[in-house]
C-alpha cells in the first residue's frame, strides 16, 4: 500500500530516503526542507528537480506571550497536503504537535542512536566521548518528550572503534543502515505491521548539545578521555585547546602507543603527518588543525613547533 507521505528533512540523508520513498511507490505530497546555508541543501535541490512542491523553512514555531505555538500559515498549508504520514529524515527544527500529530499515521522519525540511550541533537558525539563499543539507529514515533516516542525500527551492531569519529560513525556506518531502516519502518506502517515499542525508561539517558563548554580540552584529564572528545567532536565542533591564548581545533585524532616525557599539553613535534602532543598517561596525534576561523591545515602546515605548549 502506498501512502501519502509529508517529508521533513535536511542533507544528503534526507534526499536518499526521499528517493527510495518514492521508488517503494510513495507519494511525496510536500517537501519541508531548512534554508540554504553556504552551499544548496541536497533534499530541496531534489525536490526542484523532481517538481515535488517544496518548502523552505527554518522554524515552525513562533514565540508568543503564552509560550511557543505554531504559525498558522504553515499549519493551513501544511494540512492543505493531506498527508497520511510525515517522515522526519534528520529534522533539527522543533516540529509542533499540530504537525506531528495530524496525520492518521502520525510521524516516523530517524535517530542516530540505539534509544533510549542517547536522546538530544549531539547523539553522535556523545557516543564516543562517553566509550560506547557499539552504536545503531533507530525509528520511532515521536510524542510530546526528546526521543522518546516509541520504536518502530531498530538496527544495531554498528562497532565503534580506537580510531572512529562522530563523522565516520555517521557517513561510513549510520547513514546507509538509516536509510534502510527509515524505509524499513514506512514499508511497515504502509502494510499495516508496524510495533510500537516503548522506550524502556531505566535505560534512557539524554545529553545536551556538544558546544565550546563540553569541547574544551583539559590537560589535567588522561590520554583516553582527550583522545575520545578529540573523535567525538570531529568534524563539529572541533575539540578546543588554545595556542598562546587563541582557540586552536584539533582534529583527525588518534591515541599513540606509549608515555610521553613532557607536561600534558606539549607538543612533542611531527610523526608520519600528525601532530604529535604530550597527554597524561600517553601521546595523542592530530591529523588536521584550525586556528580561529581559519581553514582546516594538515599538521605539517598548521606551524606549531615541538616545544609549544598548549593549554
């Protein structure tokens, strides 16, 4: 059976899942996709070229005495569509109950985490600063809480490694098994088969945003804890160290074998193109460098001398 399908999404995830949607003989009857930043959104682009009509949003709320509520412009437009389910391919914005609510099959939503563990916007990341040995995604209904309506569609077994970041956790492994299981659980609302789980509460955790505070590096903390913030912040927002009072990014990180003769926090010079610095208990690489708002450089280019000590 094919539905009637309002699709809210971002990025190139968002258009791979429109086009399978559309190949299993779903109907896209809107295309909600955020504004472009500085190069075209991959979803929206998708949708001027197949002629599906499209709408660019940034937020579906709107601030009022009494608290948030939703713009009714976009709810008579949005209701106009007559959909029968909303897929939310990777939605940051928040979406009001009016939306996710209406229509007779609800809401699908894609997760990248195995729920209830790691609800919030920074899953990725969170995942690997925390040690996580083993990631998945997940589909689920959203209700009124954060991530916490219930499952759907749930694939595990995705292995975290010593050298694995939130963006090749994402890309190599998360990306695809999401797309499968987003088309996976429409499948099943479409035919009528779909469980709806609920989250197990005692195992739920939640994280907020990774932002400057949770990024900053501290030198006082061992090897292993740098080396996962250093991965589970890359490539966003970039683990922060400051390099003569100025903020440094570092990424491409990764833990070296051995101690380090030198404070935390000592540049111990190059090896093999990485950056090479003193951490407690043991020495960490660094593949690439931003220095302000400068661009990303190889080590090699980004000029620290063995001997600097960042702090």
């Amino acid at each position: 059976m094919a539905l009637r399908i309002a699709f809210f999404g971002q990025a190139a995830f968002g258009r791979d899942v429109l086009d399978r949607l559309r190949e299993a003989g779903h109907a896209i009857v809107g295309v909600y996709a955020p504004l472009d930043g500085p190069r075209p959104d991959p979803l929206a682009a998708r949708a001027a070229e197949l002629g599906l009509p499209a709408f660019r949003q940034r937020h579906f709320r709107r601030r009022t005495p009494a608290g948030f509520e939703p713009i009714p412009r976009l709810l008579d437009e949005y209701r106009r569509l007559g959909a029968e389910l909303n897929v939310l391919a990777y939605v940051t914005a928040i979406l009001p109950p009016e939306i996710v609510d209406h229509p007779p099959r609800r809401s699908l939503c894609f997760h990248p985490s195995l729920l209830p563990r790691y609800r919030g916007g920074s899953a990725l990341a969170w995942q690997i600063i925390e040690g996580e040995r083993e990631s998945g995604v997940t589909v689920f209904q959203p209700d009124a809480g954060v991530d916490t309506g219930p499952v759907v569609v749930q694939k595990g077994g995705v292995p975290i490694g010593p050298e694995t970041t939130a963006g090749s956790l994402y890309f190599e492994r998360l990306y695809p098994l999401g797309v499968e299981a987003m088309v996976e659980a429409v499948g099943a609302v479409a035919q009528g088969t779909a469980r709806y789980r609920p989250q197990d509460e005692s195992r739920a955790s939640f994280q907020g945003l990774v932002d400057d505070a949770v990024a900053r590096l501290s030198w006082s903390r061992p090897v292993d804890v740098l080396d996962r913030l250093i991965r589970g912040c890359d490539p966003q927002p970039g683990a922060l160290a400051l390099r003569a009072g100025r903020p440094l990014r570092l990424f491409d990180g990764r833990r070296l074998p051995g101690e380090a003769d030198a404070a935390p926090g000592t540049v111990l010079g190059l090896d093999e193109g990485r950056l090479v610095l003193a951490a407690r208990g043991g020495r960490l690489a660094i593949g690439r460098l931003r220095a302000g708002d400068g661009p990303k450089l190889p080590a090699p280019e980004a000029g620290l001398e063995a001997g600097e000590r960042l702090a």
